[in-house]
C-alpha cells in the first residue's frame, strides 16, 4: 500500500491527463490485490477526468479496465456495457491495440455468458487485429534490419575503396575479406527474413499454420479446383470444455492441452494435408484431393484419436473431446462461405452434446 500512498500525493501536483493516468494506476494497484469497490472508485474518477478533457483513447482504456473489473466480479451486464462503449470509442480512433484488447476481453465475456456465436465473430475480429499488428512489427522488424544492412554495404563499399588505394596484393586480400563479409551479412539477412515470414505464418504456441497461411493455401486449392477440377474439403474443429483446463489448472495447463491436441491431430493427417490453429482452442484442416466422404472419414479419425488419448500435465491425467464440422468446396461458393458452412455445422455439433462430427450436405 506504501505505492498507493506516493500515486495519492502524486495526484496533488498533477492535473488533466496526466492525474486520470496516475488514478488508473491506483485503480490498478487495488486491482492486483482484489480489492475491485476500490479500484472501480478510482477507475471511474479517471473516466470524468478524460471525459472532460475529451481524451477518447484514454476514455476507451479507463471504460475496458471498468469492464474487466466488472467481468471479474461476475457482473457481466455492467462489464459488457462498458467495454461495449470502449469498444465504440477504439473504432472511432482507430486504435489497434484497444481493438485488440476490448474485442479480446468481450469475447471471454460472450464466452462466459454462453453467447458463442458472437464471442465466434468477436474473436475473429481479435484474432484479425492481433494479426494486423504482428505483421505491422514484423514488416518494421523487416525495415530495420534492411536499413542496417544498406549502411553495412556502404561502409564496405567505403572500405573496399579506400583498399584499392594500397598496394595491389594487400588490396587484393583486403577486398576479399570485406567480400566474404558482406556475403555473410547478406546471408545473415536472408536467413532473418526466411524466419520472420516463417514468424508471420506460424502459430506462435503450437508452431502450426496461421490464419494467413492457411488461407493462402485454401485459395491455391480453389485455383487448382478451377483449373483441374481437384475436390478439397475443410474441417473446422473446436476442443470441448476447453475454459475447464484454464480454471481448475491454470492457463499453462490450457497452454499444454492446445500444443498436446495440435501434435496428435498432426499424426492424422496426411503430408499433403494442412492444418492451422484458426483461433483460441479451434484449428482448421484443409483435406487437398477429398470428397465429403473421405473429409468425414478423416475427421472421425482425429475425433476418435483424442476421444482415446490421455494426457499427462504434471501429475494429472487429462482427457478431452473435440466437435467436428465438415464442407466440401464446390465452384458455386466463395471460400469464406466454405468456411462458415463448416462453422455452422461445428455449432451445431456443439449443440447437440459436442465430441461429434457434422457434415454439412453437399450443395
């Protein structure tokens, strides 16, 4: 408490935005020792102080740490209202990181409330933001390294002259050397941008596809299937009770079971197939060269092999199911139309008491 005492005095020296910042900390220092009456008084005098001096990102920051606060102790009306208008506020400024943050904190509470269809799109949209500002660090990673790199070669190119000033047979050996390190900082920099676009593609947690990548991979089905009539079919699948790993064990136990289920879907597969974790606990399969028929045969394999499998987190065993969706492309559809009929087929498995497969008919 002896922090709380120092942001007080603070707080008599301050004054506009700078005092609604100092007050969002006290609030959250009475967040972070569960005292939530006290962190919500503090919170809520931030949001006058901002909406005073109609500051709207720090408005929408104060409105989804209200919402959160709200969320943590059950009051889920008074939660969703708020992070509903920080929400409204982050859209109007175009604020990524609060997009991410307030689209993130309602989906878990949609979740929470059992509303899972729009907890679905409302994850989509965080999942999609999330993304957007990975690839915007990656392409300002991506900058930074090809701009050190130019002024690495135009210190080389320097020296290379300069060495060209000495005598012929030192300046022969010289510019060797400065020739070899410049093809190594080229392959330097070829390996570090193969990583960031493998980095770009690749699930962070379980290493398996991303949203983007398997994307890119359906619409080079699509283009074979236009071009040589090549069937393809999807698989969108979802862990069941999922949120029950993260409350009695911890979110490093959640952590296990999604890497466990993507290593073990992984062995179902075949080497031409691929699969992307599509969000939270669902993954998405892309089946090249499958008819409907096959789809469903394959994704009853995967259910069956974790229906069976136990799963060891320290000294717990674990088992879990997964519920399955089923389409297959045809040339009458677009590929996010594929997606959602798996999707609605998915939700309907879930529906009907979940750890089941749903084919949606062929149209």
């Amino acid at each position: 408490m002896n922090n709380i005492e120092q942001y007080i005095r603070k707080l008599e020296s301050v004054s506009g935005l700078e005092k609604a910042k100092v007050l969002n900390e006290i609030g959250d220092i009475y967040k972070e020792s569960n005292t939530s009456n006290e962190s919500l008084t503090y919170y809520k005098k931030a949001l006058e102080i901002s909406k005073s001096i109609k500051n709207k990102q720090q408005i929408s920051c104060t409105l989804n740490k209200i919402g959160v606060t709200y969320f943590d102790c059950h009051k889920y009306d008074e939660a969703y209202k708020y992070l509903e208008e920080g929400l409204k506020l982050a859209n109007e400024i175009e604020d990524k990181y609060l997009l991410k943050n307030l689209n993130g904190n309602i989906t878990k509470l949609l979740a929470e409330t059992g509303n899972y269809k729009d907890a679905l799109e409302c994850h989509i949209k965080y999942s999609d933001i999330k993304e957007t500002i990975l690839n915007e660090e990656n392409n300002l990673k991506l900058s930074e390294i090809a701009t050190k790199h130019e002024r690495e070669n135009k210190e080389k190119e320097s020296e290379i002259y300069r060495l060209k000033n000495i005598e012929l047979v030192d300046a022969n050996k010289k510019l060797k050397e400065a020739n070899e390190i410049i093809r190594k900082k080229n392959r330097e920099l070829t390996e570090t941008h193969k990583k960031l676009e493998l980095l770009a593609r690749t699930d962070a947690l379980t290493h398996l596809s991303n949203r983007r990548d398997i994307i890119e991979k359906i619409i080079f089905e699509q283009n074979r299937f236009e071009r040589y009539g090549k069937p393809f079919s999807l698989i969108l699948s979802d862990i069941d009770n999922f949120k029950h790993f993260n409350d009695k064990f911890g979110h490093e136990c959640g952590d296990f079971v999604l890497i466990s289920v993507a290593d073990l879907m992984k062995l179902q597969l075949r080497k031409l197939d691929s699969i992307s974790r599509w969000g939270g606990e669902e993954f998405l399969v892309l089946l090249p060269e499958t008819n409907l028929e096959n789809a469903q045969k394959t994704a009853e394999r995967i259910r069956e092999a974790i229906a069976n499998k136990k799963f060891v987190y320290n000294t717990e065993k674990l088992n879990t199911t997964m519920t399955f969706g089923v389409s297959c492309y045809n040339k009458s559809m677009s590929i996010e139309y594929c997606i959602k009929r798996a999707d609605d087929a998915m939700y309907i498995g879930k529906q009907k008491g979940k750890n089941c497969i749903i084919v949606a008919e062929e149209e």
